[in-house]
C-alpha cells in the first residue's frame, strides 16, 4: 500500500468554500478511484491549506486510477469549481515503516 498526502494551499478565507463544494461534488467522483484515509485543515505551519490522504494498493494503482479519474467528465466539469480556490498544489508518496499500523 501506498499513501498520497496532496496538499491544496487556498486563497485566503477560501478554505471553506473549496471544502464545501468538494464534500458536496467532488468526493463522490474521486471516491469511484482512490480511498480517502482523511483529509484535515492546518492549524499552523502553512496557513490556508488542506490535506488529503488517499490511498492505493502500489505505484502502478495510483497511475491506473489517475488516469480514470482524468477521463471521468464529471471530474473534467468539476476541477474549475476548486481551482478558483487553489493557490497551491502538491503531492507526496508515504511509504509505511514496517511495523506502521497503516500497511
């Protein structure tokens, strides 16, 4: 297994609305290709961020879901319905230590 930690850094008070419309639109379609383990708000550090953690059975899985979740029309008509919150995107690959709970 495999974890992706994706963190999205909002525009300034727009937290709220990019997690709303995700909750609300967005979860539901990327839900059909990744499992979410959870997704958090900062409280320090970088402000204005959110933090998913989605998992996938390897490397391989993650690419395979990816490319159907980029193929999905109800995904391509809801990116700019978040976008319009972003600042910031970026991705990181965990690998579980051997004796993590989280395999």
């Amino acid at each position: 297994m495999i974890y992706e930690m994706r963190t999205y850094r909002m525009k300034v008070h727009k937290g709220p609305d990019f997690l709303k419309v995700y909750e609300e639109r967005g979860l539901a379609i990327i839900s059909k290709y990744a499992k979410l383990i959870g997704c958090w708000e900062t409280e320090t550090g970088t402000l204005n961020a959110v933090v998913f953690i989605w998992a996938y059975e390897d490397f391989e899985h993650r690419i395979r879901q990816r490319t159907k979740l980029w193929r999905d029309p109800e995904w391509l008509e809801f990116v700019p319905s978040i976008r319009q919150h972003m600042e910031h995107q970026e991705s990181v690959f965990l690998m579980p230590a051997t004796f993590s709970p989280l395999k």
